[in-house]
C-alpha cells in the first residue's frame, strides 16, 4: 500500500514537471503531501535540483531558455508573469534571450537571478498564456520595453508585431488609454498613430521618417494599387515610390516584373521612381529635393 501511494505520488510530480517545463515549486510538493523533510532528501539524493528558491527541477535542471522562464514565473508567486524584454523574446519580437529574466508581479517579490518589477496597472486583461508561460500580452509587452528602445528599434517592434498579428492597435490603444502615465505610452502613441500605417521593413521606416524630416506628403505605405502591392503611394501626386532592394529584384524575372508595373502604371497615370538604400543613406538630401520636385510638378 506504502509502495502504491509513494508510486502515485512520483506520478503526480511527473504531470506536474511536464506541465511546468520540468519544474515544480515547494508549494506543490506540500499539496501532494511531501512534508520539508521529504523535499529536502529528494534534492539531497538529486530527484530535486535547485533552480530558485521554492522552485525545483525535476530529475535534472532544464536549461532551455523557455523553462529557465517558467521557473522564473513559478519563483515569483502567483500573479506573477514574464514580461519586459523576457516577454518580447517569448513572443518573438526580439531575436535573443537576455539574461537575467525579468518577471512582473503585483507585490514585491525579490529573487536571486531575476529581475522582478512591481506594477499596480497590471490587469488580468494584460496577461496570456503562451507556449505553456504565463506572459504579459505583446501590447502590455511593447509599452514596457518602449522606454529602452532607440525610436528606429520601436519602430521596427511595433510594425512587425502588428504584420505577424501579434499586435493589434485597438488593444494597444486600450491600453495606453488605461495607462497613460506609463513611461513607454507617449513614445508609443507616437508610433501606433503614424498617419503612414505599419511598415514592413527597416528601409520603410526609414523612407517614412525622410518624407517627415524633410517636410514631404505622408506618403502611403503597402497599398494595393491596380493589381499590385505598392510599397508608397503619394496619392494628391499620384506618383508611386518602389524601395528597391538588391536581393528582390536581383534577377531577370523581378527586372521584368518591374518594368511591366511601372507600364501599367504610367498607362494608368501613375509615375513610378525607384529609390535604393544606398541612395536614401549615402544622400537623403537630394532624394527628398528631387521627390519634392516631382510631386510640384505632378500637381
């Protein structure tokens, strides 16, 4: 009988670890009827390992970043979420884990190995369960790491997260509303409400700050336009802007294919010109000079 009830229990730690990345927290081990006595062999006999204080991994120490994250949720205590710049490698806004992690929980929770915020605006609304750890919502996650981001990287974050489906401005701007003494809100307003729309890349953001800085139209950006994905659109000048890349246009198909648009277009009444990075890097100045003729001249 002894031998079925301890069975059952190593079964009941198993499901527990499988659900948690490996991991299972003192509180648990408690609740399955394992006293201090209990826990504190089964980590002198190696069943247990140490991975935060309350927190075990079973068996071993899982050192996959995604469970070294679990952990770091399960050692700050229920309410408890990753967030911050561990959220945003969650969700896959940032490319990279940096550690250590960071975690958000609504009362203060101090733990060795993790960097722990305190936030009273943190609502059951800002919080998703996403690959298994529990995280803050990619809004809740951009308007915290907004702060730390260079006005080019927020950018970037924001447009790609809103393309990939992540982000959505009705909930972002829920949220900002909610929150608007939020270091991140104003500089995040700034670029959810940008009369050009979401951009698909580096060289967009870029075209769309140049039309800015240098007094231009807001130019349209990834309209679809007589059949074709245009990538701006200054429309009062009818005048098309086609951001070429090398490594798209690179061969004779895409060639081709540029030239048939910018026929049908023409034949349409719409000019097409074709800006390079190299050209909208090495001399802004006199592409700016050069569309703004164009458009006078266009009108």
């Amino acid at each position: 009988m002894e031998h079925q009830i301890a069975a059952d229990v190593e079964h009941q730690i198993a499901a527990l670890a499988a659900r948690q990345y490996g991991h299972v927290t003192r509180a648990q081990l408690l609740e399955l009827g394992l006293g201090p006595r209990a826990v504190a062999y089964r980590v002198e006999v190696g069943k247990l390992h140490i991975a935060h204080q309350g927190v075990y991994g079973v068996g071993h120490l899982p050192r996959q970043a995604i469970a070294r994250a679990a952990a770091a949720v399960l050692a700050c205590g229920p309410g408890a979420a990753l967030s911050h710049g561990s959220a945003a490698s969650l969700w896959g806004l940032t490319r990279h884990w940096e550690f250590p992690l960071e975690v958000t929980a609504p009362a203060e929770r101090r733990r060795p190995g993790i960097t722990t915020h305190r936030s009273r605006t943190l609502l059951r609304a800002d919080i998703r369960n996403h690959l298994g750890v529990r995280t803050t919502s990619p809004a809740r996650t951009v308007l915290d790491i907004a702060p730390r981001l260079t006005d080019r990287a927020l950018t970037r974050t924001v447009n790609d997260a809103r393309h990939r489906g992540r982000l959505h401005v009705n909930a972002i701007t829920e949220l900002m509303d909610r929150c608007p003494t939020h270091p991140g809100a104003k500089r995040l307003r700034a670029v959810i409400e940008a009369p050009a729309g979401p951009t698909r890349s580096e060289f967009e953001d870029a075209f769309v700050a140049l039309a800015r800085r240098h007094r231009l139209p807001t130019p349209q950006v990834n309209v679809h336009l007589n059949g074709y994905e245009i990538d701006a659109l200054f429309p009062r000048g009818r005048l098309i802007v086609e951001l070429d890349g090398w490594e798209f246009h690179s061969d004779r198909s895409a060639f081709e294919d540029d030239r048939e648009r910018d026929a049908t277009m023409l034949a349409r009444g719409y000019e097409t010109v074709r800006i390079t990075w190299e050209r909208l890097q090495d001399d802004p100045e006199r592409e700016a000079a050069r569309l703004r003729r164009i458009l006078d001249a266009r009108r």
